[in-house]
C-alpha cells in the first residue's frame, strides 16, 4: 500500500472509486438500506456464478466433508439476520497523508437484512479435528494484489467461527443476493468490518495452521510501515453518522438551513459492544450535548438511530459533529489515528452548514 503526499486524487483511485460506491448520506433515514444504496466493495471482479452448477464444499480437517447446492442450503432452518457492515477503509481518503487504495470519505457503509443458513450447525456436522484451528472462507474471484495472484479468501478462529452468530446468507432484504453483494451465497458476520464478510462463498475449509493467506497476512492490518507486522482489523469501532440536515449547494455539498429548530437523526454502531450514547455538538467538537438514542433491542448487530433538536437561532457557519461511546467505554476520536492501509478511521464526522 503506498502513500499519497497531499495531492489530489489519482485517476487510479477514481477508477476505484467508481466501482466501489458509498452509501448516500441520506440514506441513512432507513433503518434497512434499499439495496442499490448499500455501499459496495469489490477487490477483483464480480463474477457470474451458474446456481445450478454451484456448490459450497465444506472441507479439510474435518471428520464429514460435507458437500451443499443452493436447494439444500435453502431447505436448512433459516435465520433473518439485521446487520450493519462498514468497511474497514471507510474514511481512508480523510487521512493525511492519504493511503493509496479505495478513497472512502464516510459512506462506506449499509445496514442488509440477510437470510441463509447459520454456519455454526454446518461446521458442527462436519465434525473439525480436535487439532483445527481456523476456518478459512474462499470466494470465487481472483486477481492480483501486492503482486500475489489469488482467490479472495478471510480466515476466522473456529472459536469465532462457530460462536459470532455467522450467516451464510442467500438473500439480501427479501430477494436473491444480487450479483454485487455475493451472488449465490455470503458469509456475514455480524459485527466485524466488511473484508471478512466473503461475497460469493464457495469453499470452507477447517486448517490446523493459522491461515497466512494475502487479505489476513498483508491486507487488513493496522500497522504504521511495511516492515511491522501489526495487528489484525477485526470487529468495527464505534462510529456515529448524521443525516446531511437541509439542503445542499450543488458543487461543495455544503448544507444550508434557515433559522429556527433543525432536527438533525442519524445512526451509530459498533461490532464491540452496544452504543450506549451519542452526542452531537454544533461548534465543531468544542461542546457536547446528549443526543437521543433509540437501539433496537431486537437487532444488536444493526445501527441504532438518535435525534436530536438544534436550536439554530442565529444566522452564520457552523460545523456540526457527532460522535458514539458504545459500552466498553470506547468514544470516537475528534482526529484520526494514522495507519498505513487507512483502516478503523472512526474520527467523528464534521458537517459545515450555513444557517441562513
Ligand atoms: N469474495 C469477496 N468478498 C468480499 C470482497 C471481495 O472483494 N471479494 N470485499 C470485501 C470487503 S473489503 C468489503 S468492505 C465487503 C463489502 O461488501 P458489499 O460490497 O456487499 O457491501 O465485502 C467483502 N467481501
Ligand atoms: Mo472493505
């Protein structure tokens, strides 16, 4: 991964940019994404997958390799799994200087209603090795990354693997996945950053070894060089998004309200623990008031919405904040910590608005 010196953006990234969409801010007013407004995140190519000829093969140090087609996976009882995803990178291109890979500003985010299979009856059936100890999960598409050709592939402890509550997901808001978001089949785990969410599953495989493979060893680490080994990117970190309030100026995006309340609401989440508080402040992070929360008890693993009311009296410039504290005390940062691939960029969101 190189780095940019403050320049603008590559013609390299905006290709990127172009097939890797954000999810529009104003979408976050459903608490389910409409499915062409989830963001979208794809290494290599979307490939075109036959159902019938298909397969999910569940392998390796297992007593019972166990062999499944679309049917039988969907003849299995079914679980409905409400869960928000963010990709790791979200917030990348805000970093000084700017890591070299998909320019995410603050969108890359969605909340999917899945319905598939829980993994963890699977792998039980298939009986791993008392010696396994990572299940790797093998998507259908290939390419090149740091020079190493490779399918994509994430690996999870087994422990994770049969205890996170894993989907092996068929549907997306009540239809077939689409072809972008993994068609036939997904893995989804609920509370982890996006990369491990392998789109178009079709192999798992128990190993004995820690998996070394590209996206685990290279990809998805939080480190400051090349030389470090870092430390992995797992569950997602607190992070909080507000709704743009008012209307847009067309080119600078810069939102313009007139005076008198503005309702402001958004969503906050976190794959470590539940949001607990979210406050919003009207001079750019100088002072904090509560905002309110309404979590869903009935879907931890989705985005809780909060509202508050601002009191925009006088005419002028602002720049209003947000920022979520889930339960283990973590609160999101008004700067960013740097790292090299620009992941876990969880810095509170600023949103310049004229009250005119
Ligand atoms: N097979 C495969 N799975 C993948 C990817 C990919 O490129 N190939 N991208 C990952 C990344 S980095 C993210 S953030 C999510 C994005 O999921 P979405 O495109 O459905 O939003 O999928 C993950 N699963
Ligand atoms: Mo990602």
């Amino acid at each position: 991964m190189s780095v940019a010196p403050e320049t603008g953006i590559s013609v390299e990234e905006l290709r990127l940019a172009a097939r890797n969409h954000a999810m529009l801010l104003e979408a976050l007013r459903w608490p389910i994404t409409p499915v062409g407004l989830h963001y979208l995140l794809t290494h290599y190519d979307v490939p075109l997958v036959d159902p019938t000829s298909w397969r999910l093969e569940l392998v390796g140090a297992v007593e019972r390799p166990l062999s499944f087609t679309l049917d039988e996976l969907r003849a299995r009882p079914a679980v409905e799994l409400a869960a928000t995803m963010e990709c790791a990178g979200n917030g990348r291109a805000l970093l000084e200087p700017r890591p070299i890979s998909q320019p995410w500003l603050t969108g890359a985010v969605g909340t999917g209603l899945w319905r598939g299979a829980e993994l963890a009856p699977l792998l039980a059936e298939a009986v791993p090795a008392g010696s396994a100890v990572e299940v790797v999960f093998a998507g259908l598409d290939r390419g090149v990354e740091g020079e190493v050709e490779q399918r994509y592939e994430r690996s999870l402890s087994l422990d994770e693997a049969t205890s996170a509550g894993c989907v092996l997901a068929y549907e997306l808001n009540g239809a077939p996945l689409p072809p972008q978001h993994g068609f036939p089949l997904r893995l989804v785990v609920p509370g982890w950053y996006g990369m491990t969410n392998v789109k178009w599953l079709s192999q798992i495989t128990v190993v004995e070894e820690p998996f070394d493979g590209y996206q685990v060893a290279n990809g998805y680490r939080v480190r400051q060089s090349e030389d470090e080994e870092g430390r992995p990117v797992t569950r997602m970190r607190p992070r909080s998004l507000m709704v743009p309030p008012g209307m847009p100026e067309f080119m600078t995006r810069e939102r313009i309200v007139d005076r008198g309340e503005v309702e402001l609401e958004g969503r906050a989440w976190s794959g470590r623990a539940p949001i607990v508080r979210v406050e919003v402040s009207v001079d750019d992070g100088g002072t904090w008031a509560d905002a309110a929360l309404e979590p869903d008890p009935d879907h931890r693993w989705a985005w809780a919405g909060w509202t508050f009311t601002w009191d925009a009296a006088a005419a002028g410039s602002f720049t209003l904040c947000c920022r979520a504290t889930d339960e283990t005390g973590e609160t999101q940062p008004l700067e960013p910590p740097w790292n090299l691939g620009g992941y876990e960029n969880n810095a509170v969101q600023r949103v310049p608005i004229i009250v005119r």
